[in-house]
C-alpha cells in the first residue's frame, strides 16, 4: 500500500499570544502551506483539531472560518478534538483522509487558545473531560498524576529526584527550541523546592497552559516528490489509537497506560517495526511521571525502569533514545489541541535535518499523544523520506 | 476497491429528552450494536459526532465517555464536530476509517442534548459558528434563510406558498415515523399563519430544538454478510464532502449552494451514479427553502424548479423522488450532531426494506447534510447491498 507523507510542517510561538486561535490557526496554516510550496486552493481536506473553541472563545465552526482565511474554500473542513490528544487524533484523522483515498492533499491544522481564561477557568473545562463519577469527587487530571507517581515512586523504589529530571532535560532542550514558550534551563534544586501541587509533584513536574497552534501537510507517497524533494518529507510508517478505562480507578495498574500499550502496538505493526526502531521520541509529558510510563507502556525500557533511563542520561539530546527534544509539553507548552501536532512537528524536522540546534542522528521517529490520563491515546510511527 | 458497507443503524426517539447527551448516545450505541448482533468488544473505532456538549452541558471527553459505557474499550474514540453537519462528517470519518484500513469495525454515534437550554441560549451557541464579519451584525442563521427565501421567491418566481408545503409534506411524513418529534400533520394555511420568524418564513419554515442520537456501525463490504444478510446492509457508493464562502454574504448568489454542488459531484463520481440515479433522498431542511436549493442543487431538478417539484407531488413519498420520508429535520427534530446520521439512518431503513409504514421503492438513496448555511456540507449515496 502506498504510504502516507508528510510533505510540510509548521508551528507558532508556543506562549501567551494575543488574537483568538483562529489567528494562530492561519498563522501555522499559512506557514505550513509555504514550508511545502502548496497554495491553499490545491487542498481537499483541511482539519482544525481543537478541544475547546467554544468553551475557551464563544467560537464555534473555526474550521469553516480557517478555510475562508487561508481561501482554501471549498476544501471539505471538519474539527476533531480528543481532548488532549486532539492534535494526535488530527493526525490520525487527517493519515485517514489521504490513506482512504477520500483526499490527495491534506493540512491539519492543530490550536488551541486558553492563556486569556484565569487558570481555574482553564482547569475547569480540562476537569470536565474525566469521568462524572470521578469529577464529581473533585479529581482531576493532576491529582491523577499525584497518586500515580506516589505509587510508581513506591513500587519501582524510584526516587523523588529521578522525576525531577525529566523537568531538568525538557527544560534543557527547550532552550534550543526557539517556538518553546519556556527556554531556560532550570536546576534539580528549583523543580524539587517548588509549590507542591499533587504530592508528591510539584509546579516544575507540570506542563503549563499554553496558547499556540502547528500544521501538517499530507500526501499520498507517491506524489510526495512532486511537492519537495526525497530528503524534505518523512513517512507514516505506522499509526494506531487506543482507549484506556475512562474511569481511572478501574485500571488494574495505574502505573501502566494500556492506551500507549495498545495504540502502539498498532502502530508498530502496521509500519512493521519495534521499540528498538525508534531513534527519536517525542512523548507526552504534561506530568512528569507520564514520560516514565510512557516511555515504558511504548516498549522502550523494561517496566519499572524507565527513571532508571532519565538517571543515566539515556533519553538525553545526546544519549542513545532522545526523548522530548523540543522540551516537551512541559517546556514547549501545551496549548491542547496543538500539542500533538507539534509532536509530529518535531520528529518531522529531526528526520529531515531541518531541527538546527536540537538535531540528534534519526531515522525512525515515534509521537505518543496521550488525551485525559491515557484515556485515549494516539501513536504515529514515523520514517525519513525513502 | 472493497466498498464500506452499513450493517447496523439505529436512533432514538428524537424530541425533549431526559438525561446527558451521554445517556443519548449509550441508548443510540447499545441498540445499533444490538442491530448488527455485534458485541462492542469488536469495535476498532468508535466515533461521536456532537457540535457541542462542553457548551451545552459542561461536559467534554464524551467519546471516552462512550467507550465505557458501552465497554468498547480499547476501541480508538475521537469527537467529529463540523456545527450542524457533524453528522455527515462522522459518517464521513467513519468511512474513511475503514476505507483506509485502520479500522475493521467502526461505529459512529451522532447526538446533541439542547432542549434544557433556552431557546435563546442554543441560538446563540449555533449563531457563534458564522464568520464574527456578520455575526457581530447580528446575523443569524435564521435571517440568512429569511433573505435567501425572498430572493428565491423573486428570482424564480415561485409562490410563498410552495414553501410552506414543503412543510406541509414534510409533516405529513413525520406522522409515519415512530421516532420523529412531531407526529402530527399540518395545513398549509397553519403555516402560512404561523408567526413570522425571519420574512417571508414563518414559525413553521424552521425545524425545531431537539435532543437525541443516531448511531450506524460499518465494515468492509467484504466481511459484511460475517455479520447480517446481504439485504440487511447497504453500501456507500460514494461520498464527499466541500465547503462554500464561510462569509455568506461573498457568494455570487446565494440560492446556489456551492457546498452541496460540490460535495455531491464528489459522491457522484465515486459512486459512479448521477442525481437520475436517486430513488429517495433526505436533504437538510433546516429552513423550507433549503429543500429547494439542496434539490436543485444536488441536480434533481433544474434551478429554480425545485418549486415546482413540491407543487406537483413529485418529492411526496409517492412521487417520482420522494424526498425526507423520515419527517426530515422539519418534523424528525433537529439534535444537531445526530442529524446526519439520522438521514443516513433513514436511507439505510428505506434501502433495507425496514421503514414500515414510510417504505418506499428504492435501490439507490442520498443523504445530503448541510453544515452552518451551507458553509460545510457532505452528500452521501447508498446503496442496497449487492
């Protein structure tokens, strides 16, 4: 079967933005169009994923409004939001809109704007994706992330400092990403010292909130080269999405994340690969603990070792898997519906030698986009053009 | 190419619900799995199309929701929002996930919870989907019909009247359906009399506010009669999906619906079929003048005749083309996510002989699913499995 290619790729500055999304919507937009030498009429799809416009902004149908800025009309338009794992649900969305054939050239286009909301507003409407019988109980997402690094910290015989480091290497490659809404490094002392959240992570084991958007353009293959050259554009080896129980405390091991496990698992196959494939990862860190499991549900390192993996330096920009080199949720920002777009952006820029300061030597690249606490996830598998 | 195949459908009773959305969309879920005798532990998707149940109930994450309701975990979830047509684009998702190969088993589960909401509160959730250039003026769906109307009565010379009958016929069809909103006929002197809404349309040229849900499962047409007889199922023949000016206002004339003409050409062409080829259609009459414009539209009759059509009985469900034989959106109700997939609900009754007292002769049905005032629309053409 002919595969997938992602032929352009874009984002915004991460950080607090003036406009409404649907500003930084074209802003990506139009930048993804020009990375691929595309005009907008040639489009037949164009996707928006989205969380929240309407929660966020009173703004409702902003993939029609995209269309009419970027004069992409009448490019079928529709807005995916898996919450927040609507960036890797685009991706999916728009991989399946070229693969069914349905569409010769597609852009997905990912945003979201949420610094305009106070925090408790913006938390709110994130809380209200959970379970009622769980929200109702006052949980959310970050006492989530709590109660599982207690209980991985406990079960592994991990310490304390190990998810500290996470914030420190994400922090550290932030630095060289010049869309990332924080580029400072920041000391294992700062993270350790700073407000508790959710015993026992504190406000440096958290992403923040994040105004931002980024954009993929999609082909079949085979026509990949009439857009950019072979070494321009990388491939959709493999993708797969997956559910976890929506109720969390029905999972038999909050410390595994069966959506990563499963959604994985798909993608490997399908792209015919493995964990030991993989060169590159850009993994979902909106809570520290979340790289550890990640980078365990997704085959990486054994069980219970994946904080071995941060100690050692494995993960480092200079070790031998790479993880976050764009610094992540937790340095880049996390603008929801964005976040997973901006995954694919970063393996898409390591692949083809495009990530300047940031560039490891890769091959094979892997997204893991989480929504909620793993109640759904997104895995793409990525390779460099062929 | 192996064609997807609809194997199951089903939707509630449509009208002012109790319960979530969620409820909803469980209830639609659980007798459309019953339909096809599919456990939802086979699911490999599972798709909700809902414009907006974060604004309308402060819920958001109801596909992962769903998932567990249902226990179709780990089945990938994602919410397909495109305002009023979010049906036709979960259709339009639900296809490509299987034409694509990433899914073997996909349902599709349309739904919108709105009647607890003001009128005025659901009015302005949909009003914030047109361009902010005309809703900053107050412009609303509603004066985009009421103005689209007077030009078409004027350029084409149509009476007041044959509007009304559309709600006339459309009514009378509702009666007939055990899950429409209203069963009761009207007269056209009832309409014509009605309260005047946006001039010339009156009080009954307007669907109503509607809570409910739709769900359809689908296959490859290969592995269908895996599961239900070969006159228990239907194909998708074609379908597409465009978008016209998001600025009503820029149209070159706005009896033309770009979207639709699109769309259909798309549908048309995949299915290897034209507008002749139709037997039975359910368009988006959202407003009564949509009904003629789609009709012309989609190319069942020459502009400005779509009139004439109504006036002579040829849409009535004993005439050549019978048109919305569910009661339409203007006597089926209209829940905004659940609409597209009712129509094709409808279609796929029709072409499997299981409309009762509504059953028409038909091998071949469109669905025709408008997004905004045309500003998205999907057309999909079915057909009776072979």
């Amino acid at each position: 079967m002919d595969r997938v290619a992602i032929i352009g790729a874009s984002m915004t500055q991460f950080g607090e933005r003036d406009g409404w999304v649907l500003d930084l919507l074209s802003k990506a937009g139009t930048a993804c169009l020009a990375d691929a030498g595309v005009d907008a009429s040639e489009l037949d799809h164009l996707y928006v994923s989205n969380m929240a416009s309407g929660e966020f902004e009173g703004q409702t149908g902003i993939p029609n409004a995209l269309a009419h800025d970027l004069a992409a009309t009448p490019a079928y338009t529709a807005r995916i939001d898996q919450t927040s794992s609507s960036g890797g649900a685009g991706v999916y969305a728009a991989w399946q809109s070229v693969a069914s054939g349905a569409s010769d050239l597609t852009m997905l286009v990912g945003g979201e704007k949420m610094t305009h909301r106070s925090t408790a507003e913006a938390t709110d409407v994130i809380a209200s994706l959970t379970h009622p019988v769980e929200y109702k109980h006052g949980v959310t997402l970050p006492s989530f992330a709590g109660l599982t690094a207690r209980l991985y910290l406990e079960t592994y015989d991990a310490p304390r400092e190990s998810l500290g480091k996470v914030a420190v290497k994400n922090h550290r490659n932030g630095v060289d990403n010049p869309h990332a809404q924080f580029r400072k490094e920041v000391d294992l002392e700062t993270v350790l010292d700073s407000p508790i959240v959710a015993d026992p992570l504190r406000l440096y084991d958290f992403c923040p909130i994040t105004d931002g958007s980024a954009a993929l353009l999609l082909c079949p293959e085979s026509v990949a080269e009439e857009y950019v050259p072979a070494d321009e554009y990388v491939t959709v080896a493999g993708i797969g999405g997956a559910t976890d129980t929506h109720v969390v405390h029905e999972r038999a091991d909050p410390t595994t994340m069966g959506g990563v496990v499963d959604s994985s698992e798909i993608a490997y196959e399908m792209a015919g690969l493995g964990p030991d494939d993989v060169d590159v990862a850009e993994l979902h860190d909106m809570f520290t603990i979340l790289e550890f499991l990640q980078s365990e549900d997704l085959g990486f390192f054994e069980k219970g070792e994946g904080w071995r993996a941060v100690e050692e330096g494995v993960t480092d920009r200079d070790g031998e898997l790479p993880i976050n080199t764009s610094g992540g949720l937790k340095s880049k920002g996390h603008p929801l519906g964005a976040s997973g777009v901006a995954q694919v952006y970063e393996i898409f820029a390591q692949l083809t030698g495009q990530a300047g300061s940031r560039q490891v030597e890769a091959d094979v690249g892997l997204a893991c986009n989480v929504g909620g606490f793993g109640n759904c996830v997104t895995t793409t598998v990525m390779e460099a053009g062929r």
